[in-house]
C-alpha cells in the first residue's frame, strides 16, 4: 500500500505535535507516523510524572519543620507509599489523556499511521507494509533512557524513568545513578519519602552545574539529604536478592537501582544511512537549528532527538519551525529563545541565558551575588538556602546569564529569562518595582551587589526611582 502527501510527520511527542499545528494551518495534506506510546514524553514519563512525585515527597517531607513552628503530632504523620505511587499515576493518566484528547484521539484514522518509519530514499520512508511519501518530512521520533546492556540482565532491579512510576511500592533502598537533571530531582524526592538513597555522579558536579559556587552549594544541600558520591562510574553486580553498586572505592547493597544516565535520541533504526546526510563528531546529524533542516534535503528534524535543547518547551518550538517550513518548502531561520533551564529540586536549581562556561573567560563579565540566607521571606517559609547569582558585562551593564539555587527559583529564573530575551541592564531592571518581603528582593539584591563593579554609571542617577519631568 502506498499513501502520498505532503508533509510526513515521524513522531507524535510534543515537537511533533507542534509541527502538525503548523502544516494543518498551512492546509497541507499530512501522515502522522507513531511507534510505540501515543503521548508525549513529558506527559508519560518525563516532566509530568515526576513533578506529582516530587510534590508528594516534598509535602512529607515540610513535617520536619513543624516542631519550630508549633505544629504537634509530626511525629504520628506516614507515607503510604503505595497509595503515593497510585496518585503519581493517576496524575500521569489524566495529562496524557489531556495530550490525547487535544490532539490524536479524534484524528481520522486515514492521516495517522502506527509503526516505526524507515526511510528508503529521502522521499519516501517504509512503515509495515505500507510506504508514504512525501515532499517533506519531519523527524521527531524523541529519546529514550541508556541503560547500559550489561545492566539488563539484572531485570526489574534496575530501572529508568521509563519504569520507577510503574512501581506499585517503593523498596527500602535504591541507588540513583546519574546526578543530572532527572537523577537529582528523582534521588531528593525518593529520600524524602523515606527510601535510603545513595547517589552516584561519574562527574564532580551534580544538575549538570558548571558555576563552581552553585555546585558547591547546591552539594552541600542534597548531602544534607541523601548520600553522594562523585567521580567515579558505578558497577553492579547481584549480591543475593539485591544488588552491589561500586563506584571508586565506595560500595552498597541496595533493593533496586535508577539508572538516570542520560537519554538516547531514537534515530538507529530510522534508515538515515539512505539519506544523505553530514554527521557531526558524535555522530548525529547535522542541523541548522533556526530553520531545523538537515543539510539542503527535504527533511526537518525537531525535538529532543535532535540532541540539542532537550527541553519541552524548546521541542515544542522546534517543531513548530520545523513544521513551518515542512509546510511551505522554505528554510526560514527564526530567532530562538532565551536558554530557560530548571531543576525542580528544593531549592530549585535555575540557569539562564548564557552558561557560566561560556562567560567565565571574559574578562568584561563581572558577578552580582546574593546569599538566601538572610532573604526575610525565605526564613519565614523555612527554606532560606541558596545562592542567587547574575552574570552581567560590566561595560554595558547588559544581564547575560545567570544560575540560582533558590527556593521558587522556577519564577525568578523566568524573569531573568524575560529581562535577559528584552535585553534589560542592571539600570532598567532596578528600576521596576520589588514587593516586601518577597523572594525576589534576593535577586534586587544581586543587582545592586554588581553595580559597584560596573564601569559605567547610568546617565539619570543610580537611583531605582524616575524623575518626573514636564515633558
């Protein structure tokens, strides 16, 4: 069987939804191509999910503090894991259903495919038994979590993310290898709902943080929680029922293991050896990341299985300009966004804009610091912990990044985010109104420690306050 359109879609995660948008706008006629789950990854086993997991063990874990503010019977509060677990997935089913709902349930059958594409030529790709072709295609087929192969024969001992919201209880003890983004979020919270955690970094940094201060600060924290190690690869072995995780010359005997290693973008069996295509060092294709095409060829590749900005609102984006120019045959490059990260361990863990790593060798990048310690609104939450810190050019007074460890950093990190998009100085920004007491007095506070270290002045007074004038 053979079906022709315009526009083939390989992958119906959240870029590849976006890109649908655009070439239904279009009027373009479309496959969707689907293997495996429908639903996106953040709905299924990503973002989502985790977040239900996260806000169960951080409720529990606020019990703590109840004493200091003469709240009794802390002390008689437990967990039913199982019933948690069961909520987590209850959470999950309702915002895939969502995706679903707002996207594929309702789609006609004849314009949705399920099964996995593989190109015979850049004009057409093989599903089954059926071949479509296409003037243009879009490649967003996502990512799914590495586990080494040694690792497997240890069966439902070792998990990923693909899993650990399947399970129906919790052991007493895992290991959570890989102190990344997802490990560290999914080690804190395990901790704190009562599960011994050790986790266990090759690297010596921890959410994938490349400001030393922030690092530092932010190790000493989850210390505080669960056991870390650093700088070693993790081995496993079966010792009885359960499994021995090494790592240097530190080792423990665990229930389970997460392994939280990173993400394999799904491109092996796509048959992109029939295209011809640039590969960069790591051996992934080679793509303009404002127009999303691969080369000059009629295909777009979007999402996180481009390997570039795994994020969902940055998938979401790309799709969409994948989409856009899938639709009309062009290459138009459109400006992307502001970098946006967050981490949401308590306290969050933000970075926006320019990375320490790219700014630390200027010499014309000064830094605005502020200590969550003494920030009133912190103290009184119980969560003043933390370091704020903006990277601004000195000669321009132009904010260009940023990382904080704060608590509701996810709301900070988006008005740096704005201001920094805005193109905002150090000036403007502390001339805009800040609340008492709030936590984002911490990063006024910031800005006002890096105006003595600017080496201009503003041309109306340092002042936060605007003269009238009669004009």
């Amino acid at each position: 069987m053979e079906k022709q359109v315009d526009v083939a879609i390989i992958g119906a995660g959240t870029s590849g939804l976006n890109a649908l948008s655009q070439v239904k706008k279009a009027g373009k006629s479309f496959m969707l191509i689907n293997g495996g789950h429908w639903g996106t990854t953040c709905a299924r086993v990503g973002c989502m999910p985790s977040k239900a997991l996260i806000q169960v063990a951080e409720d529990y874990h606020r019990r703590e503090i109840f004493e200091r503010h003469g709240i009794e019977g802390e002390d008689n509060l437990s967990l039913d894991i199982a019933e948690s677990m069961e909520h987590v997935r209850d959470m999950r089913d309702i915002f895939v259903d969502r995706v679903q709902g707002a996207s594929t349930d309702n789609m006609p059958d004849e314009v949705k495919l399920e099964g996995y594409a593989r190109f015979i030529d850049s004009g057409a790709v093989q599903v089954g038994d059926t071949i479509v072709r296409a003037k243009r295609f879009v490649i967003a087929t996502g990512t799914r979590p590495i586990m080494p192969q040694a690792w497997k024969k240890f069966g439902d001992k070792v998990l990923t993310t693909d899993e650990i919201f399947e399970q129906e209880t919790l052991p007493e003890s895992m290991a959570v290898i890989g102190l990344g983004v997802i490990g560290l979020e999914l080690g804190q919270a395990l901790s704190r709902k009562g599960i011994t955690v050790t986790g266990i970094e090759g690297s010596d940094r921890i959410a994938s943080l490349n400001d030393d201060k922030a690092n530092e600060v932010t190790l000493q924290l989850m210390r505080k929680e669960f056991d870390i190690w650093l700088g070693a690869q993790a081995t496993l072995e079966e010792e009885g029922e359960q499994i021995k995780v090494t790592a240097g010359d530190q080792s423990v005997v665990v229930d389970k293991v997460l392994v939280a290693i990173g993400r394999k973008p799904n491109l092996d069996n796509l048959g992109l050896d029939k295209l011809d295509l640039a590969l960069d060092e790591n051996g992934m294709p080679v793509f303009n990341p404002n127009t999303m095409q691969l080369g000059d060829l009629p295909v777009y590749i979007a999402g996180d299985v481009n390997g570039a900005r795994q994020i969902l609102h940055e998938a979401g984006d790309e799709g969409k300009i994948a989409g856009y120019n899938a639709a009309h045959g062009t290459a138009v490059a459109f400006k992307r966004k502001t970098h946006l990260g967050i981490t949401f361990c308590d306290p969050n863990i933000s970075t926006i804009g320019a990375d320490w790593s790219e700014l630390q060798e200027n010499e014309n990048i000064v830094v605005g610091e502020m200590n969550m310690g003494p920030v009133g609104r912190a103290l009184i939450m119980g969560k003043n912990k933390g370091v704020m810190r903006v990277y601004v050019d000195k000669t321009t007074a132009e904010v260009k990044g940023a990382t904080l460890v704060s608590v509701k950093g996810e709301h900070i990190a988006h008005l740096l985010a704005w201001a920094i998009q805005r193109g905002l100085t150090v000036f403007d920004i502390l001339k805009l109104p800040f609340y008492h007491p709030v936590i984002e007095e911490a990063l006024q506070a910031c800005f006002y420690d890096v105006l003595k270290k600017l080496d201009i002045t503003p041309s109306d007074k340092i002042l936060e306050l605007e003269e009238l004038t009669n004009e």
